[in-house]
C-alpha cells in the first residue's frame, strides 16, 4: 500500500503517512505508487496547536501537583521524616542535623515528582484514551506519525524528550506553534504527533 501524495510505502492500518503526514482513508491508498488517481478525497488532519496544548499542560499541572502531594506526604511519615521536622523550630539556629534533615525531604519529594510525572504521562498516553487528563479535557491525543497509539516506551521516550525541550526554553516548546505537523521538539525527537480527535 502506498501514499497517494507522495508515493511512500504505508504500514498496514495506518492512518497518517509517516513520510508526509497526509491523513487517508482506505479510498485514498493506492496499490502502487503515483501511478493511479486517488479513489478520495483525504480527510483533513487537525493537529493540535500550541495554546490548545499549553491549557492541557496547565490542566495537568494541576493533576500532577495533587498526585505529588497524595504520594509524598504518606511518605514523608511513613519513613520518619515527619516526627524528626516536628522536632525542627524555625526559631532556633538550624545544626547539621536539621539541615540534612530538610534536604532528605526536599530530595523526597523531587524524587516522587520525576516518578509521578513520568508515570503520568507515560501510562496515560499509552493507555486507550492515548492522552493525559489535560488533552483528554481538549480532545487531543498523542499517536505515532502514523496517526497510531503509542507504546508505553516511546510514551516514556517523549517525556523525557522534554528534557531537551527544557533545555531550550520555551523555543522547544513553541515549535508546536509554527511546525507544520504542530510538533515541539520532543515530539519530532520521539517521533509523535499531537492530533485534535473529532468530537
């Protein structure tokens, strides 16, 4: 099966062609390349633009901030840490203890926000709905460049992406403003799109 814009060869089931990115439906793909006329018209493709994307990401900030304090505060006690900060008093000079103590919480809780926030957004982009809570809310969703779900690892692959992203903020982020797919840098890394899924 091949695309009928550009003639590249397509993988059973696809919905996108991964060379182009033209949407088609089983009208538009032709038995051999270019050499017949396309049967239909193909469907537009929406992909889903920066400020759609930015609202989901505000959306799931929020998410990811309660999940965060849901996991980290039970382990704050669970491991001790909250009866030995009971014992801290912000008037008194802080000692060795004291400091090492607040650093094990801080590092607590970084350690459960890059575990939560990877888990998020890993699982939920791989699950059924291919979206996490803020894209959900939006009809967005994350697929493959051929308009398919996405594996857990490829998932786990775009966020950390997002590191490289962060490294160039916010240029890495507002590339999905201005690509033609509406890719951010980590996506065109991961190799993923972010569409608009009909309503």
């Amino acid at each position: 099966m091949y695309c009928s814009k550009c003639g590249a060869q397509m993988a059973d089931g696809a919905l996108l062609c991964s060379a182009c990115g033209q949407a088609f439906s089983t009208g538009t793909v032709l038995a051999r390349p270019m050499s017949a006329p396309a049967l239909a018209a193909a469907p537009r493709v929406d992909y889903g633009g920066f400020w759609l994307r930015f609202l989901a990401y505000l959306i799931d900030g929020v998410v990811i901030t309660l999940g965060i304090f849901v996991v980290a505060i039970p382990l704050v006690f669970l491991t001790g840490l909250g009866t030995l900060l009971s014992q801290v008093h912000p008037e008194e000079d802080l000692n060795d203890a004291g400091f090492w103590l607040i650093m094990a919480v801080v590092f607590l809780f970084a350690t459960v926000s890059l575990a939560v926030t990877w888990l998020y957004h890993a699982l939920m982009e791989s699950s059924e709905w291919q979206a996490t809570i803020g894209k959900k809310a939006l009809d967005l969703v994350v697929t493959d460049m051929a308009g398919c779900r996405v594996s857990f690892w490829r998932a786990t692959g775009r966020h950390l992406a997002k590191i490289v992203s962060n490294m160039l903020y916010p240029f890495g982020h507002m590339m999905a403003g201005f690509t033609p797919q509406k890719q951010a840098l980590h996506d065109m890394i991961a190799g993923c799109l972010v569409l608009r899924r009909d309503s």
